[in-house]
C-alpha cells in the first residue's frame, strides 16, 4: 500500500480510499501503521505494544491488465519472508482456495 502515518496520532494519508481503508481496519483489529517508507513498513501490535519491522524487498503495483498488486517482505526480527496481495474480488477469488467458511467470514465482514 501507499499509506502513511500522519504525525501526531493515529490518522493515515494516502492516494487510494480501500489501501487506506485496509489500513484502518488493521487498526481497529489492533495492528497500527508506525512509520513507511520506500524502503520499510514498521507496525505496532497494541495487545503487547510489539514493534514488527519489515524491510520491502519488491513491490508490484497496480495494473490494469492484471487488477491486483503486492508486496514482498522480509521481517527484520526472523528474517522470514512474506507475500501480500490485493486486487479484484474476480481475480482475487481465482487465486483462492474455495473454502465455504471463508466465504461465510467475508460474508459477515461485508455486513
């Protein structure tokens, strides 16, 4: 995403209304947006106050042709390495598993 923390409390900036709205989200599920860069994302967990830095080691934005984008990061304190998409509902649900309890979850979340 293209979201960045505003100083000075919890608010967030960015180009695209669903990347902010994603990020608003996590918050409310407890995972904040600390600070972004090109370069790294760090976020804080507010159950135990955790920070979780990550470095960004490629990005692949958004396309008309393909409907999503993503982003690859590598955790600074495992090294462990992760994959994140988003994009249309139609080509997201062609990349999915069919799970009938995922659908029922995204199902209540859109209520």
């Amino acid at each position: 995403h293209n979201v960045s923390p505003v100083a000075g409390g919890h608010s967030y900036q960015g180009a695209s209304p669903d990347e902010l709205a994603l990020v608003m989200f996590a918050a409310s599920c407890g995972l904040l947006l600390i600070a972004r860069d090109l370069r790294h994302i760090v976020l804080r967990r507010v159950s135990d106050g955790a920070e979780l830095a990550y470095e960004i080691l490629q990005e692949f934005p958004f396309s008309s042709e393909s409907k999503r984008m993503g982003i690859v990061l590598r955790s600074r304190q495992t090294g462990e390495l992760s994959f994140y998409a988003k994009g249309a509902d139609v080509v997201m649900a062609e990349k999915v598993a069919r799970s009938y309890w995922l659908e029922e979850e995204v199902g209540n979340l859109a209520r």
